[in-house]
C-alpha cells in the first residue's frame, strides 16, 4: 500500500495473485504478493481490512486425466476448445508462454473436465434467495453461445462487500456456474472452509510462500472447461465516482498465457445494499435496503479485446490489464447512465483515493 493511501477495504475474494513476467509472485505494493492485495495485516478502525474477511466468493481446481490433451473435452460433453488453448496449456505446463518467451516452469498436470458440484448449484439459487429482501436484481447480456462450455474467464468491478452475493445470484439467473477466486481465510473458516472446498472455489493464500500456486490452479481451472470469474482491481474501488481502479495484472496474465477469452461484466447497485465495513454501518446499510430494496444491474458484456498484445514484450500484462479495465467500464457507463460522475448513494464510511485512479484508453500516456 502506498504511502498515504487509505486503508484497503475487503480486498475482492475473487482475486488473483500477480506474478511477475518471470512466473514468480510479486509484490504489489511493500508487504504484498498477493494480486489485488494492497493491503497488509492492521489495526483500527480505517485501518486495513485484510481480504481474509467473510462475504467474498470463490472456488479449486480440479485434477487430473490421463493427457494433456484431454483439455479437448468440455464439461463432458463432445466440444472442442479451441486449438491454440490446448497448445497454450501444455507450453504453461511446460515454463513457456505465447511469443516462445521464457517463464518459470509451471507444475501443471493433466486435467479432466471439470463438473459443476451440485453443492454449488445449490448455493447460485440459495443466492437469489438471498438478494431478493434487500434488493431487485436485473442481469442482462450473456455469455456467447460459442464460450458456453468454457474456458472463459468473467472481469467484473467490485464495488462493495455485497456485490460478490449478488453476482452470484446473477450468475445463477444466467445459467453460469463459473469457479470464484477465494481469499485463504474463507477456506480456513470452519464451516465456510468445507463449503467453498465442496463447491470448487479456487484459494489464494496471500502473503504466504505458496501464492503463485493459484496461477497453477486458475490455469487447470480453464484447461477443464472452466467458468473462472475474478476481480481484475483486486480490492473494492475507492475511486470517488465509483468508477473501476486501475487493475492488478494477474487476470491478465493467465489470459495471455493461456489463450482463455475475456468477458467484461459490469454490475451497479449492491453497494446499496451492505457498508464498506463496521457491524453498526452495515446493519443501517441493510435495514435500508429491505425498505428501499435498491435495483441491482449486472450485465454480461463482450468478450474483451487482446489481439496486437504479443505476450512477450515489455508491459503487455499492465497493456492488457488496462483493456479489461476499459472494457468493464464501457459496459458499465449504461447502467449508471443517469449516475455519469458520482453515485447518488455514498458509503459514508468507505475511504476514498485517487491514488489508482483507471486512466480511460486515449487518456493514457503512449508509451
């Protein structure tokens, strides 16, 4: 974290770890190695929040078959990924990624693909349930008929400590199942632990010597036939307008690696619906919510961008990084058309910074 930043809120629970060009993690301020950690372990009252705290999402990888090439297969069912992913998985297997440039070998194994638990199942209709007192969902757009059956990999904005329920219940209503990136903690907590285990999450153990594992994990995740969702910012935005940050690379990076699309997802309203932090603010946030019960918009949006982006040239993950960013945020701006600039409901107790402000593609130096 910076000096001078604000405390980091509950960093996404759906996070990635940020490795750097060489496959190792990398610190993404002093004190992390976590992607989407700006944060270290705190006191106080606005002090920092670790993403180790309940109410993010997520899910694990799966293992094994008997070759690579079994990455064909999708959900079981006769499809075929396409052919540059499979090559891309085994060249991840391998230490190597796109443009022959060198990496860190990757302990990737063989996988089978991977079937949606019916735990989870479960829990993405439990999950409307949920959100129906406190709030009206509305979730438009969907995936493309063609990234149905996975890989794909779901970029979404975070903008409260609500918004991973919601999105859960928006992927439900669009028939999605995706694997969610969990923080460590989650997996820790006695009873959320089994559940998340059971339901396929995968974790992220930040600040620990094993955090680069997750990348092996999303990797095999996608190479099943995987839905993967994840937040590129890693932490909930303290952008004043409630605008995305500028992202953390790791989604980017496992997207460059891999060959797995993109899609954009934007969603507004949740964070209407729980404060930022404190027992007494969240309490007064979801008291409100059940009388006012705030509209809640997800939209599934396009498949982001990346081609010209050679993997293997200097800053191509922060490149790619800043065309998810762009492309979250262009789906974004219809469902705050009548928010342009500010939000109309402020968090009274969420910490604002411009510190990561997100520059908009022809705003940003060239170079």
């Amino acid at each position: 974290m910076s000096d001078g930043e604000p405390a980091a809120p509950a960093e996404s629970a759906t996070s990635l770890v940020e490795t750097a060009p060489g496959g190792t993690a990398s610190d993404a301020g002093p004190a992390t190695a976590a992607v989407g950690a700006d944060a270290v372990r705190g006191d106080g009252a606005t002090a920092v929040v670790e993403a180790d705290r309940p109410g993010s999402s997520a899910m694990p990888g799966d293992a094994a078959s008997d070759t690579a090439g079994d990455v064909g297969t999708v959900r079981g069912d006769a499809a075929v990924r396409p052919a540059d992913f499979a090559t891309a998985v085994a060249e991840a297997a391998s230490g190597t990624v796109r443009g022959d440039a060198p990496a860190a070998p990757a302990t990737v194994e063989p996988v089978r693909a991977w079937r949606v638990p019916w735990l989870w199942r479960v829990l993405l209709v439990l999950a409307r349930m949920v959100v129906a007192p406190v709030a009206r969902l509305r979730v438009t757009g969907g995936l493309p008929p063609e990234l149905c059956g996975g890989p794909v990999i779901l970029a979404v904005n975070h903008i409260g400590p609500f918004d991973p329920v919601a999105i859960t219940a928006a992927c439900g209503a669009a028939g999605i199942a995706p694997r969610l990136m969990a923080t460590g903690g989650l997996f820790r907590a006695p009873v959320v632990g089994s559940v998340m285990r059971a339901s396929g999450h995968i974790r992220i153990n930040r600040r620990q010597a094993n955090v680069a594992a997750a990348v092996d994990d999303v990797t095999r995740a996608l190479a099943a036939g995987s839905h993967v969702l994840g937040y590129p910012e890693g932490r909930i935005t303290l952008d004043p307008g409630m605008w995305p940050e500028r992202g953390k690379t790791g989604l980017a990076r496992v997207a460059l690696a891999t060959g797995a699309p993109v899609v954009a997802v934007a969603q507004w309203g949740a964070h209407e619906v729980a404060a930022w932090g404190g027992f007494g603010p969240t309490v007064r946030a979801l008291s409100r919510a059940l009388v006012r019960r705030p509209v809640v918009r997800v939209h599934f949006g396009a498949v982001v961008d990346l081609s010209g982006i050679d993997p293997a040239a200097p800053g191509a993950a922060q490149r790619a990084t800043d065309r998810i960013i762009d492309a979250i945020t262009g789906e974004l701006r219809p469902l705050r058309a009548d928010e342009p600039r500010l939000p109309r409901y402020v968090d009274p107790v969420r910490p604002l910074t411009l510190q990561r402000r997100h520059r908009p593609a022809g705003t940003r130096p060239i170079g």
